[in-house]
C-alpha cells in the first residue's frame, strides 16, 4: 500500500487532473457518479423495505450502499463529496479556487442530473412496487425522515458523513489492487451509514424518490396509513432544510476534516 504521505502527494496530481477536465466531459462523468451513489441508495432501501426490526434494517442498507461508492472510484467518475479533498492541491498552490469551485459547480450539477435519471428510471419501472409496495413505504419514510431534520443537525450529519467518505476514498489510494481498494473502501462507508450520516448526493435520488412516490395515490394512501407525514415531502423543503445543510456539512467535513489535515500532517513545508 502507498503510506499516508504518498497518498497526499499523489493526490496533488490528482486534484491538478480534475480542473484540467473539459467541462462537457466533467458533467458526463459527475452524471455517471450521481446515477452510481442513487444505485446504492436503491439496493439500500430495497433490502431493507422488509425488515421490521429498525436496527438491522439500517444495518442491511448500509451492508449494500457502498456498492455505490465502489462503482465511483473504480468505474471511474467524478463526485462532488469526493472532490472537496481538491483543497489539498489549492493549499499546495497547485490549482486556484475558481478552478476547484468550477469543478465542485459543474460535478454537483452532474451528479444531480444522473441520481434525478435513476428516480425516473425507478419510477417508470415501478420498482418502488416491488414486495407490495414495501419499497415505496421504506422510499416515502425516509424522505420524509430527511425533510424534517434541523439546519443545524443536517449540517452536523453532513460533516459527520463526509468525514468517513474522504477516509474511504484516501483509504482506497492508498491500495495497489483493486480488491484492496473495495475493501478499503467498504467499512468507512458502512459505518456512515449505520449512523444515520448525510450525504448531499445520496439525498438526490433519496428525497426526490420520496417525493415522486408520494403522488401515486395507493403509495400515498400506504404511507399515511403507516403514519408518515406525506405532506414535509416538496422540492423546497428538500432544497432548503436538506440538501443545502448537508452540503455545507459534507464540505467541512472534507475539506477541512480530511483535506486541511492531511495537507497540514504531509505535506505543508
């Protein structure tokens, strides 16, 4: 394996590549990326849609959700959580801000595009449909779950997660196979989400999902049956009291949690 101080050199280079990519192509790439993580949540709420047991359902989900990431770093993609470790090579004076935030830009954008093309996907093969409808239960309760959290805890939540994906992510460069990188990979991502973490580009397929399977009328009449408040489910909430908090969370958590401190241990002069 590459020591922690060869993985901060090389991703210096790695970070340089990312802002030389075209734009055309960053978008395709980051499509890909979001279409890769909304795959995993879907494994994740599909195996998990049965299981009555709150605990080992969770731990289920989180079992099959780093598929996602895997497809990421190895098919080859470009993700928005990933690439706040880009303030590795800006503190090194390798790439300048507008560089980074263009790529972070361009790369969210992207990943909204391709998680938003796996809602549609699951929707016209109503594939939340599966076990009876369970998978559209477990889909419209967890959107709902993520629609109703604080400002302040979403932020918390996004920094906690993206703390353990920018180890995974760090962990699989420094391995020199590829079932090395998987396996580094695997556990941080796990554990994000058994805890209940946040994560930006997952909550694009999650919460639009659940928004989207709401206004079938039996999948809604299922939820409300069941308890869930159909009614936090809307686009603005989802941008407002989600998606940006748990952004701004993920952008702490990896640029200053994993970037700023891996740059400041190996490789500030």
């Amino acid at each position: 394996m590459n020591a922690p101080h060869e993985v901060a050199a090389n991703y210096l280079e790695i970070g340089k590549k990312k802002t030389q990519i075209s734009i055309s192509k960053m978008l395709v790439l980051a499509i890909m990326a979001g279409m890769f993580i909304a795959l995993g949540a879907v494994g994740a709420n599909t195996a998990s849609a049965t299981i009555t047991n709150a605990s080992i359902a969770k731990l289920i989900g989180a079992l099959v959700f780093p598929t996602g990431l895997t497809m990421v770093l190895i098919a080859g993609s470009e993700l928005f959580t990933g690439n706040t470790l880009m303030v590795i090579p800006l503190l090194s004076k390798e790439i300048t801000v507008w560089a980074m935030l263009k790529n972070w830009l361009f790369v969210f954008i992207g990943n909204f595009i391709g998680a938003m093309l796996i809602v549609l996907i699951c929707a016209a093969g109503n594939q939340w449909g599966m076990f009876d409808s369970a998978v559209a239960l477990t889909t419209i309760k967890v959107a709902a779950a993520k629609s109703t959290m604080s400002f302040s805890s979403a932020i918390a939540l996004g920094i906690g997660c993206n703390l353990l994906v920018c180890v995974a992510i760090w962990i699989s460069f420094a391995a020199k196979t590829v079932v090395g990188k998987v396996v580094g990979l695997y556990l941080p991502i796990m554990l994000f989400v058994l805890s209940g973490f946040e994560h930006s580009i997952a909550n694009m397929y999650y919460v639009p999902a659940g928004i989207i399977a709401a206004m079938n009328q039996n999948f809604a009449a299922l939820a409300t049956q069941a308890g869930i408040n159909i009614n936090v489910l809307g686009w603005g909430t989802f941008f407002y009291h989600n998606l940006l908090p748990v952004t701004i969370g993920n952008i702490i958590g990896g640029s200053i949690l994993v970037g700023c401190v891996y740059w400041y241990s190996y490789l500030k002069k």
